[in-house]
C-alpha cells in the first residue's frame, strides 16, 4: 500500500489576515484543501496548493499570540510561581533590627484584583470602570514575593521579576 503524497497549503486566517501553512498527507488536491480546511484552528481562505512540502521563509511575528476568532490584541502578564527556600540573617544588614522579633520582618504576597472593565476604542488595553477594583485576602497568592526589614525597609529578599517578552 503506497502512502499518499504530500501537500502544501498556503492560506490566511480570514479574521486577523495571519499566514496559515500547513503540510497534509491526501489523494489530490481537493483533498489536501479539505484537510487543511479541518486542521486550521479557525475560518482560513486558502491561496493555493502545492505538491510536496514546501516551507515558508516568514517569521511568526514573536510579540503577540494570536487567539482565534474576531478579536483584539492587548498585553497581558504571564504568572508563574515557584516555591524557593531562601536564607535570612537573624539581623538587618542595613539597621541591624533582630528579626526574630514581633513585627521586625514585612512580608509581601502576590494579591490578585479583579476588576470590571471594556475594551478601548483602539482595541490594545483593557480600560477600568470607575471604582471597579476589589481586592480581598482570598484572592492572594500566600507564599512570600517580597520580604523586607519593617524598621527600614530594606529589602531582605524580592522573588519579583519582571521580565519584557
């Protein structure tokens, strides 16, 4: 039994006009469109077919994750926690406090706020309703993100990194 040829599909996604290529295995050309038409994750017009694979030289734009279906592209942040033991002197290293004491260490955790809001007009951010916010200690993350000397401020251990993608 002979195996069936390849194909190369070249098309766009018909709501964000993003390059769609795809390589099926089919009988002809009716249907490789067919299965590419059933793969593709949303509505795609196909510009052509071609036999064998054929590889696009066009770089996946790195900035944004195209979601299907008609909508916006707005920034978001990617959460990821991981647990660490750390060590912590006994004393500030800045004021010299004991931090085995009452009070002595300021300990700060990821609070999650959920909020109400709308699309702007330009479609690239979420705006904020007036007086929307609500934060609450059940929407925390409880492990330690930030811990400083409550006498001084200093910083005794920051787990917060930001990172620009």
């Amino acid at each position: 039994m002979a195996s069936k040829p390849w194909w190369t599909v070249f098309a766009v996604y018909a709501d964000t006009e993003e390059g769609y290529v795809e390589h099926v295995q089919a009988d002809d050309v009716a249907g490789a469109r067919v299965k590419a038409y059933r793969e593709a994750e949303s509505v795609i017009l196909i510009a052509g077919v071609v036999a064998g694979k054929v590889f696009s030289e066009e770089e996946a734009a790195a900035d944004v994750t195209p979601l299907r279906g008609r909508g916006h592209a707005i920034v978001v942040s990617h959460v990821h926690v991981t647990e660490r033991r750390v060590m912590l002197p006994s004393k500030c290293p800045k004021c010299r406090s004991d931090l085995r004491k009452p009070h002595a260490v300021m300990q700060g955790d990821l609070m999650l706020r959920r909020w109400t809001g709308h699309l702007t007009k330009t479609g690239d951010s979420v705006s904020a309703e007036r007086d929307q916010h609500e934060t609450s200690a059940r929407h925390a993350i409880v492990e330690a993100a930030k811990l400083r000397c409550a006498l001084c401020s200093t910083d005794l251990w920051n787990g917060i990194v930001q990172e620009k993608s």
